[in-house]
C-alpha cells in the first residue's frame, strides 16, 4: 500500500475508491469523498491520496468499521414474492430476500427495492458501484410493472400517466402505458364486484410506492403489482414467486453496458 501522500503503486492492487465501490460501501466518486476527508484507513493507516492502491490482504476500515471486501461478484435474479421485505434485516422480524438468498455463497444486496405488497423481478449483487449506477436515476434504467386496477381506466388517465402526474413530490416524468387486457376482455370480477383491467407501466424513476400513487392520484385503486422487467432483463413465467438465478455472462455485459460501464 503507499502512504498517504505517495503516488499510487502501478505494480499491484487496485484503487481504493475502486474496492470500497466494489464492496457496496459508497459509489466510486462517494468513496473518493470518503478518503479525502480521511475517513477511510488501510492497515491502520489513514488514506487520502486518490491513487492509493490496495492488494487481496490489506485491511480497510471506513469511519473505523471493517470492510468486507467482496469475494468476487455475484449477480441473480429473484422473484420476489408479496409479504417479503426488500432489506437486509427487518426490525419487525418479517422475511426478507437477503433470506430468501441464504444459499448463496456470498453476501449479496437488492437493488432498490420493491413494496411489501408488490412482487416480481429484483436485482441482488455485491457489485456496489453496478448498483450505484442501476438505482440512480440519471442512468434512465427502465422498469416495466404489470398493474391490476379497479377499472375501466378511461383514455384521459392514460394520458395522464403518459405525460406525468402530480404527486406531493413533484411531478412523475412520462411513463409508458399500454392495456394488457382490454376494457371489453375482462372478464373477472374482483373482490367487489367489479372488473379489473390490467395494464403495463414502464418507469424509469424509483420513487417510493410511486406506481400505486400515480393510480390513486388519478382516482384508481392498485389490486396487485408485479415487476415484470428492469433494464434488459425479463422475469421469465418458469421462475416461481421466492426462487433465484443466477445471471448469465451475457445478461451482466447488458446491464453494466446500459450504465456506461
């Protein structure tokens, strides 16, 4: 490692802000932050030269915690199911998916998060700056819901929801909607005695429960919501609500493409 104020060793290792991102500590311009203000030690030592690198045995520590650094990446793909906690722990004690994931060699993290009450496709790695980049909204990732809604739902909230609805943060940027099933295709009554019309919402912003607020600001009830696709990726109809797979090679090239890395 170099010291603090040497220029980075070319021979060996990896940049430091390069490991804490990998690490799922802070994005890679965050963990620059970090180390300038000398928050991050390697070996005991305070770092504060961007260039430092870093070898497999070094020891790092942020504000004095240790970091576990990551023992390569990981990438799956879950189907989350309803009454399940996107988040590592729950003080309530209810299931999350890091517990659905417990199989899983190394430990890995949700990208974003999906409602309690929402199911479908979500993203877990140890790969912190590819989940940096996936979750901030610059990057334009699109997310595409599967809605079942009180309806019929008229063609001027279709409208609505296409050029942006005003919620209580602000305006939504344009989504695109298209009818799964048509107003005169549906056939089941829900629980009420009504029908419910499926449509599917494509997103690119992450805001919280925003699908379900974007309907009940245009007067409509969500009855169930599932996500159906994140980027380039699909949840296939043969993965079962509460199992996981593993990404392929070419499925991880697409995504880290789609955030320019």
């Amino acid at each position: 490692m170099a010291s603090e104020n040497t220029p980075p060793d070319k021979e060996a290792g990896e940049r430091l802000q390069k490991v804490l991102a990998q690490a799922g500590v802070a994005s890679r311009r965050h963990a620059e932050q970090l180390i300038a203000d000398g928050r991050v030690t390697v070996n005991g030592e305070k770092v504060l030269a961007l260039g430092t690198k870093v070898g497999s045995q070094d020891h790092i520590e942020v504000n004095g915690q240790p970091v576990q650094r990551a023992e390569g990446w990981r990438y799956y793909l879950l189907n989350k199911p309803i009454s399940v906690i996107t988040s590592a722990s729950d003080p309530q004690g209810r299931p999350t998916v890091v517990d659905l994931m417990k199989d899983v060699p190394v430990r890995v993290y949700p990208v974003g998060r999906l409602d309690y009450d929402t199911s479908g496709l979500l993203v877990l790695t140890n790969d912190g700056e590819l989940a940096h980049r996936l979750m901030h909204p610059s990057y334009g990732v699109e997310k595409t819901y599967r809605v079942w809604v009180q309806g019929p739902v008229g063609i001027n909230a279709l409208e609505n929801l296409r050029q942006g609805v005003l919620l209580e943060d602000g305006n939504t940027a344009p989504a695109k909607v298209e009818r799964v099933s048509g107003v005169s295709k549906r056939t089941k009554p829900d629980s009420k005695g009504g029908y419910l019309e499926v449509l599917e919402v494509t997103i690119h912003e992450g805001r919280n429960r925003q699908i379900r607020r974007m309907f009940a600001a245009l007067g409509y009830v969500v009855v169930k919501l599932e996500r159906v696709s994140f980027g380039p990726l699909t949840l296939e109809k043969t993965l079962s609500p509460g199992i996981f797979r593993a990404l392929t090679v070419q499925e991880v090239k697409e995504l880290r493409s789609q955030v320019g890395l």
